[in-house]
C-alpha cells in the first residue's frame, strides 16, 4: 500500500482549459500492489490506484519491477512501472492514456527475516499526457 502526492511538471489535461501548468495543486494518489519477491533483490507486482486531480479524478491498472541494491535494513531501489490511467470523472470522463514511470527510492526493513517495511520514492511519470514527479510512502507486508 502506498499514497502520496504527484506534482505537474509539464502542462496535463483539465476540464476548464487544455491544460494546468507547472506550480498547480498537486494530485493525491494511493496504490495497492500485489507482487512477489525474487531471490530478495526483484520484486514483480501488478496493482491499481486512484489519483484526485484539480479538476478531475483517475483510476490505474499498472505493473510494477523493483531492483534492489542489497537486502539489509536500509535498502536503496530503482523500479519502472507501466499500465493504463483512466479518467473516471468530470468533462474528461472515459479517456486514457498509457501510464509510465521511472522510480528510485529507499526500503527500511525492521528486521531481516521479515517482509514488513516501509519506503519512500520519488522519480518521473508520464500520465495523461503529462510528465509529472511523484512523491510517495508505502508499506510493504
């Protein structure tokens, strides 16, 4: 589970105007992601999210890869994720577009026998027709 904000770097769509520039109110977004772990340092998921807009708000069907650097208690990664981010309200409803983005971010893990952890990330997305930096915190369990 994660949440966070994603600020507009570029211009993105809107219902009033054809796009909302750089310095607008931020977008709220939380994740769910389902995934597995491999030999400790790949981690391969598919999830949804939500995503509230200024004017507008989306859902996400997306998959996700994570490359850690190590597995100790303080655990640097980079990852990619790709999918699909759909407008469900206002004046934009029913349109997609293709999701993207590029993450890195670090994992701190409590304990090393154990799957709980928490993180945070940050990097480059591209959705609905904009390049955006997310800013996020998980759980992972």
């Amino acid at each position: 589970m994660e949440g966070g904000s994603i600020l507009f770097y570029k211009s993105t769509l809107s219902e009033t105007s054809t796009e909302l520039k750089p310095g607008e109110k931020p977008a709220f977004n939380a994740n769910a992601i389902w995934g597995w772990d491999f030999d400790e340092k790949k981690f391969l998921g598919i999830g949804g999210g939500y995503t509230s807009y200024q004017n507008f708000s989306g859902a996400s069907l997306f998959g996700e890869m994570n490359f850690f650097a190590s597995n100790t208690h303080f655990n640097p990664f980079v990852g990619i994720r790709a999918g699909y981010d759909y407008i469900l309200s206002g004046n934009l409803s029913r349109q997609g577009d293709v999701l993207g983005e590029f993450l890195a971010g670090l994992q701190i893990r409590f304990d090393d026998y154990s799957y709980f952890s928490i993180y945070l990330q940050s990097g480059f997305a591209y959705r609905q027709k904009s390049l955006m930096i997310p800013l996020r915190f998980g759980i992972r369990f």
